[in-house]
C-alpha cells in the first residue's frame, strides 16, 4: 500500500519589493491561495492597490501593487496602513508558516513592528534604486577621447 497522505505544508510566500523607480507604491507577492485574503484586508483598510501581472510571476503568485496613502513616497508613513494591513493578515492565519522575504517564519506573534520593519527594508531598498537611477553613470573604462583627423 502506497502512503497517498499530503506531505508538509510549503509555507506560502509574502515578499514586499520595491516598485518601479519614480513609483509611490510597494509591490506585495503572495502565494494565490492567500491573494483573496490580502485583498480583502487591503479594501477594508480603504488602500489603494492594483493586481500586476508579470509572465515570471507563475500560476502560484499573485502581485498587487500598494500605493502609498500620501501619494508619495513619504517613508513609512505612507505605508502605516500596509503594515496594518500585515499585521492583520499574519493575526488571520496564526500558526501558519510564511517565507516573508527569503526568511521562513510563523504567523503566531507577527507584530505591527515586525511589519514595519519588513517595510522599512524595502523602502531603503527603493531609496538606492532610486539613488542609483538618478546618478550620472559612470564608467572605469572611459578613456580619454581624442581629436580626429590629422594634427
């Protein structure tokens, strides 16, 4: 006889990342069979968001973007209600487990804290994109460029 019963349980994914450069929103990614409960929470705390689509997301991702409450990116101000928003969700789903940006945790004590420090971390994140986008570029390979023709 073949043992058919389920294995574990992967943990579903929640990863926070940031947005496109110039963007005063986060993207949230999340395991589908936990994206109606995010949206739910994300209406009911009145935040605006859109579902994303990207062709790398997979059948098994769902991708809202979260659009800051002041309409820019004003720090974590502008996403108290996304960590809310978190907080709540990990409360709904207590003893679960979660990988939330690469590290594997329990729902059980996700803290409002905790939320603002996984959304912290990806606002410095978008602060260097954006620092970086706005650099002039640089090359260590830029030679000195010479007149053409002849002297």
């Amino acid at each position: 006889m073949v043992d058919q019963s389920p294995g574990p349980v992967e943990p579903a994914l929640v990863e926070l990342v940031p947005d496109l450069p110039g963007t005063d929103s986060l993207t949230v990614r999340i395991s589908r069979r936990y994206a109606d409960d995010l949206v739910e929470l994300l209406e009911s705390h009145q935040l605006r968001y859109s579902k994303v689509v990207y062709a790398s997301g997979g059948p098994n991702l769902a991708i809202y973007a979260v659009y800051s409450a002041a309409g820019a990116l004003v720090g974590l101000g502008g996403f108290s209600g996304l960590a809310k928003v978190l907080t709540a969700f990990f409360n709904r789903h207590q003893g679960k487990r979660f990988v939330v940006n690469g590290d594997e945790i329990s729902a059980e004590g996700v803290s409002f804290k905790d939320a603002q420090h996984w959304i912290e971390l990806v606002l410095e994140k978008q602060a260097e994109l954006e620092a970086r986008r706005a650099a002039p570029p640089t090359s260590s390979t830029t030679q000195p460029r010479t007149p053409l023709g002849p002297p």
